[in-house]
C-alpha cells in the first residue's frame, strides 16, 4: 500500500507539505491543533526532528499522534542522535505504526544547539540512512539475510539546498541520494526564483527527481539579518529584507513574500515545502493570499 502522499506525488499533481515543531514538553495541544487547521491547507505535514541540535519531543511520537487525527504526517529522522541500530528500530517502529513517509536528514550539528556539549553520533549520515531505509523496503535484514518478520513500505524523501555555491557538488550529492533510495527532495529556503530555476532545469529535470521547493516565513528585516547569519547555506537578498525594513507590518509584509514565492515556485516544481517557525497559524493565511486551494489542486 501507497501513502496517499507518494500516490500525489507519483501522479505528478501539485503537492504542498508544511511543517511544524513538536512540544518542548509533553502538552502536544497546540502542535496537534495546528495540524488539525493545516489539513485542510496542505497534503502532508512534517514533524521535525530536534531541528537545530534543540531538544523537543519526540518527531515519531508526534508522528503517530497526527496520524491518529487522520492527518498524514512525514517523519523527519536525523542521524546526528542515533546510532545505526537506533535509526533501524525506529524506521520499524514506524513502518508499524503506519508512518510511511520519511525525510532522512544527516542532522545539523551539536555546537549549534542549545546542548552543545551533548555526544553527536552520526554513525550515518542521509545517504546511508537512504540506503538502509532501501534495504528494509527489500526484507533485507542489517545482519541475517532477509527480515524474519516482515518488510517495511517506507516512502523516503531528501532534502536540498540550492542555495549550495559548490553546484558540482550539490549535484553529486543529489545524485548520491536519489541512487540510494530518495523518492523526493524537500529544499532548504530558496528566496531567488532564478536559483530554484537553475538547480531544477541542471539538477531535478535531468535526474527525474520531483522536488518540493522551500518558502519561509519572514517576520522582519531583523528576523531574516538574524537567519543570514546563523544558518547554514541561508542567503536572503537584500531586497527582501530592505523590502520588510520599510513596510509599515513587517509580519503582514512577509505573509506576502512567502505567497508570491508559492506562485513563483509552482511553475519550476511539482510543489512547495511551507516553513513558519513558531507562526505555523500563518500558513492558511499565505496559501490564501497566493490563491492555493487544496480541493483545486
């Protein structure tokens, strides 16, 4: 059996995924709240996986807790946390619980977080923790021969960052995931139309892969200096954020660039990855301004 998102993608129909945090807690009210409204905005909603080295619960458990409301989730598996017999137990763990999709990510490093000190263990990066996704969609088992008790259906998705100023390497790299395994490929933030257009017409096209192009939610012009210094590979132009500098509501002002980059997007890829930190109520405002009607598309 398909998940109704590798079935859309797989159609080839305009696919849009959003995003939210789990709790820094055990009160998940707010984060299932926000994918009870999202459902009926986006395709599928992704879990983080303590998204920059920040500890929050559990992305499985938050997982299964949406998919209980009949919402299709997207696991998001890092391997900076686990070793490989944990990611193993955890990709069959999900498979279990009915959690097919994932986004295998290697998993930004510990110094950035807020527990620096905290043991990273990358045993694995992305592209084995494809490759060993593969391996268990094929009933092979990491020691025996093949699985005694089953196989897995896990429909694994990357991520991309076009963004990359190594666009050789970029290339490899995305090469690398989509032989080992990789069905889609969610981007990073893009601001630049032109560089979403050249990573999709030298990269994607050619390698048949189908991507979901990243659109962020900017607050203000402090929030996006801030994101160009902390976070790797971010590059907004400054005409964005002169752009959020001069508007008389900066917030309202940024709901509108994320629209607009919804539409510039859609006519490059089959999709769009929807990221509102901490503002993921705002995500049905933005699909609004931009026209994006899930039952139209």
């Amino acid at each position: 059996m398909k998940s109704p998102l590798q079935k859309r993608l797989e159609s080839g129909k305009t696919t849009i995924t959003a995003e939210i945090m789990p709790p820094r807690g055990t009160d998940v009210s707010t984060a299932i709240e926000h994918g009870k409204k999202l459902k009926e905005y986006v395709h599928a909603i992704n879990v983080t996986d303590c998204s920059r080295a920040i500890v929050r619960m559990s992305s499985l458990a938050l997982c299964k807790l949406l998919k209980d409301e009949g919402i299709e989730p997207i696991l998001q598996m890092s391997c900076r946390d686990r070793n490989r017999i944990g990611l193993q137990a955890d990709l069959l763990g999900a498979n279990a619980l009915g959690i097919q999709n994932l986004l295998c990510l290697t998993g930004d490093p510990v110094r950035i977080g807020d527990q620096p000190d905290a043991k990273p263990v990358n045993e694995y990066d992305s592209v084995r923790l494809l490759e060993q996704v593969a391996s268990l969609n094929n009933g092979i088992d990491p020691v025996l021969k093949e699985l005694p008790d089953g196989s897995t259906n896990l429909f694994a998705g990357a991520a991309a960052d076009p963004n990359c100023k190594g666009f050789d390497g970029l290339r490899r790299r995305i090469e690398r995931k989509k032989n080992a395994g990789a069905c889609f490929f969610q981007t990073q933030m893009v601001m630049n139309p032109k560089v979403l257009e050249r990573f999709c017409k030298e990269i994607a096209e050619p390698l048949e892969i189908k991507v979901l192009a990243g659109v962020f939610l900017l607050k203000s012009a402090k929030n996006a200096d801030f994101i160009n210094r902390v976070v790797p590979g971010a590059s907004i132009p400054e005409s964005i954020i002169s752009r959020l500098d001069k508007a008389s509501d900066p917030f309202i002002e940024g709901k509108k660039i994320a629209a607009e980059q919804i539409n510039d997007f859609l006519s490059l890829t089959q999709g769009v990855h929807i990221m509102a930190v901490k503002a993921e109520s705002s995500i049905p405002e933005i699909l609004n301004r931009a026209n994006i009607n899930l039952k139209q598309t």
